[in-house]
C-alpha cells in the first residue's frame, strides 16, 4: 500500500526544488538589450545542453507517455525513431537557413523565401488555431488523467488540468523561453532517470518474465489495420517528422535560441541520440503493464507506476511528469505568444506595442480556451492516434509551404496562401467525410497535393502576369 502523504510530499518538494532553481538561474542570466528577442528567445544565449533538455522534454510529455504506453503495442515506438530523422533534416537543413534569416519565427524564413508577408501570416494564424484547439488541451488532458490515476484523486478530470494550466502560465509569463528551457533541463534529466527507473520496478513486479503478451504486440511491422501499418513508414511518417521538428515553433524554437547554428546542431545531435533509447520509457512499459492488467489503454501508465515504486519513488517521478506536462504547455503558450506577437500584432496592430505584455495577455487567452476544450478529449479511444489525425489538418499544409520555400524559386506568395487553404480543406475531407486509406496515406497525399497546386497556380499566376501588358 503506497503512503500517499510520503508521496505528496515529495512530489511537492521536488517540484518545489526545480521552480527555485529555475529562478535562480534565470536571476543570475545575461539579458540582451532586445525586450521580445529576451522573452522569446531566451536572448540567443541557450548552450547545447539546455537546447537539447528543452527539445526532449517538450516533445515527451504527458500526451506521450500517456498515449503511447496507453497503446500498449511496440508499434508506436516508431513515433520515437521517425523522430531521429526529424531532427537530423532540423540540424543540418532548417537551423542553418532560419539563422541566415535571422528568424525570430519559424514562419519568418517563409516570408524572407516568398517575399510574403501574408503567407507568414496566415500559416502563423494555422499554428495558433492548432496549438488553441488540438495540443495544447491534449498536454491538459494527458497529464490529468496521469495524476488522478497515479494519486488516485477523487477530482474531476477538468479541475486537475485547472491546476495544471495556472502552474504552466506562471512558467511563461515569469521568464519566457529562459525560464522553460532551464526548468526543461532539470526535469529533463530527472524524467530519465525516473523513466527508465519505473522499467527496471516493472520488470520486477513480472519476475522478468514477459511471457503471455501477445507476438502481435511485439511486432514493429504494422498490419493494415493497425495505427501503423507497415507501409505508412515509405508515404507520410516521415513527413510528420519534418513537419514536427523541423518547422513546428514549438519544437524549432529552442535551435533558434541557441548561441550559434554550431551550439543548436550539437543540442539537436544530444536529442537524436537519447530518441534511442527512449521507447524503453514511452513504450515498453506499456507492454508490462498489458501483462499486468490487461488493456487498459491510457490509464495503463498511472496505475503501473503507483503499483510498482515505492511511495518516495513514486512521488519523485510524479514531480517529473508535472514537470513534464508543464514544459509542453508552457512551451506551447511562449510558442504561441511569439507567434501573434511578431508575426500578426507587431506587424498589424501595433509596432510599437510591448511584445512581454502582449505575449503574456495571448498566453492567458490560450489558456483559458484550452482549458475549456479539455472535455471534449475524455472519450478518445486513443489519444496519441487522435492528436496525430487531428495535427493533419494544419501540418501537412504548412509544411507544403515550407518545402516549397526551400527548394522552389520565385513561387507567388498568393498561390501559396490558396495552397494552404486546399491542403487543409483536402486533409478536413478525409478525415471527416471521405477516409479511402490510413490517415498517414492521406497525410501524404495532401501534402503531395498541396504542393502541385501552389507550384501549378504559382505558375499560372506568373503566365497571366507576363501576357497581362500585351493584351
């Protein structure tokens, strides 16, 4: 029988500890003369270490560990090791290029590309909507059921992510991109220790002996009916990568605050090599946790940790999934308030408004609106397959724009703007009215799409423009 108050106890000290030195560190830190460069960027300064702890754990949060242990199948881990490839095309591709734009944004190497402003608006627009009404009520969502299941609380779902919400904005109205990717870093380390802690408890609680969990359960070979199915790996999996890591601001965000293109490559480098070892915590005690109880899908990973760890044990990693859970959302309010503020609010309403006051008014409206899609998740059969077909709708879209701006020359801005609309106008059609094949197929077909149409428009636009003076 766990004791619940040694447990509490130390979940609150050991979050109390990683909030102290968060603020410490933050208090001795070197601030640049730039106010929005400072809040959103951390004032360019983050070391490696820093832009690899933030990278890894805004990526592993609850929506993972949850969603994907709550499969219960080896399969997902290929969610992990698609990611190595992300990153590898982020290091070598895209940081080099938002550096030689100077990019506050991601999307500001799209209007530097398509001499176009409103394409950078409007894609900045497509990651707003996703970030209010799709991750950031997932983040709340997954991390609530963790902390009711582990702690057994007699609350509803909705008031734990209540908790969870205010603790996230205080992260990142105190000190921005500084402040998360400190607090990253710190619970960063812990979450893996702890992670791989709960495997080695795990194993134990079965005598090592994983006998019994079905052979399809083990298999990294998808079936077509299955959420991976084999041959989703050659069409859309890597283009969710890309997507992902390489042009979500979310992820992007910390490489572009690092010292140097050199210090972001090396942090991107760390994080690829510890996505190899992950599916040992996101996956595999999943598994465990069949041969436990059976398929419990998304409760699996609470109930096997408060089974497994000693009450002190449990309480530490507690503080970590807290942690965890914060960072992402946290991370996605700086995210969603560096993209309003400099790509639409600065630009539109008001340059000379002040970008910590504006930033911090967007991280209270993101919030709240989150906050209140929450209820709406608590039915999902699967929330990490859920969160993957809902982030089609604006991913594969955006990334067409993306590909386009980087490997196309003189591409009009305006065909890209309408690109976006058929991509996620295409993607909406799939999803909800027509699904001839798997939802990875049809990523990868609207993002094949997506790019014809800007590149065939594009072209048609420039024709009529050059016969426009002779007629």
């Amino acid at each position: 029988m766990i004791d619940a108050s040694v447990q509490f106890i130390v979940f609150l000290l050991l979050t109390a500890a990683v909030a102290v030195a968060t603020w410490w560190k933050c208090r001795h830190a070197v601030h640049s003369g730039d106010t929005s460069k400072d809040f959103f960027l951390a004032g360019g300064g983050l070391a490696w270490p820093y832009v690899a702890g933030s990278l890894l754990l805004t990526n592993i949060s609850a929506e993972q560990i949850v969603g994907m242990n709550g499969a219960q199948m080896m399969l997902v881990a290929w969610w992990e090791f698609g990611a190595i490839a992300g990153l590898l095309l982020l290091a070598h591709v895209l940081v080099p290029m938002y550096y030689r734009y100077n990019c506050t944004t991601t999307t500001e190497l799209l209007e530097r590309r398509l001499n176009d402003a409103g394409v950078r608006a409007t894609v900045s627009v497509l990651f707003l909507l996703g970030y209010m009404f799709i991750l950031l009520p997932v983040v709340l969502y997954t991390g609530s059921v963790f902390m009711k299941s582990m702690f057994a609380l007699d609350l509803p779902i909705i008031a734990i992510a209540a908790a969870y919400a205010l603790a996230g904005l205080a992260y990142a109205a105190f000190g921005g991109l500084r402040a998360i990717a400190i607090s990253d870093t710190y619970n960063g380390i812990g979450l893996l220790v702890m992670g791989l802690t709960v495997t080695g408890f795990a194993l134990a609680a079965v005598n090592f002996d994983l006998g019994g969990i079905p052979a399809e359960r083990w298999s990294l070979v998808g079936a077509d009916d299955s959420d991976i199915p084999w041959h989703t790996l050659l069409t859309g999996m890597i283009f969710i990568h890309l997507f992902y890591w390489g042009t979500n601001h979310v992820i992007a965000q910390r490489a572009l605050a690092a010292k140097s293109v050199r210090e972001a490559q090396k942090g991107i480098y760390a994080a690829a090599g510890f996505k190899l070892i992950m599916p040992l915590i996101v996956v595999f005690p999943g598994l465990i946790a069949f041969k436990l109880y059976g398929d419990i899908g998304d409760q699996s990973y609470g109930r096997l940790v408060a089974d497994v760890l000693p009450s002190w044990l449990s309480g530490a990693f507690a503080a970590m999934i807290f942690g965890a859970v914060l960072s992402s959302f946290n991370s996605c309010l700086n995210s969603a308030a560096a993209l309003y503020t400099c790509d639409l609010h600065v630009k539109y309403v008001n340059p000379k408004a002040d970008p910590v006051r504006i930033g911090n008014v967007v991280a209270i409206v993101f919030t709240v609106v989150s906050l209140a899609m929450v209820p709406l998740y608590q039915h999902a059969q699967s929330i990490i397959d859920l969160l993957q077909r809902l982030n089609g709708l604006y991913s594969m879209p955006v990334l067409a724009i993306f590909i386009v701006a980087v490997l196309f020359k003189h591409v009009d801005g305006r065909a890209a703007r309408a690109g976006l609309v058929f991509g996620a106008a295409l993607y909406a059609v799939f999803t909800f009215v027509w699904s001839p094949l798997h939802y990875i197929h049809l990523m990868f077909i609207t993002l094949v799409s997506s790019i014809l149409f800007i590149l065939l428009l594009s072209k048609l636009m420039q024709s009529r423009r050059v016969a426009a003076p002779a007629q």
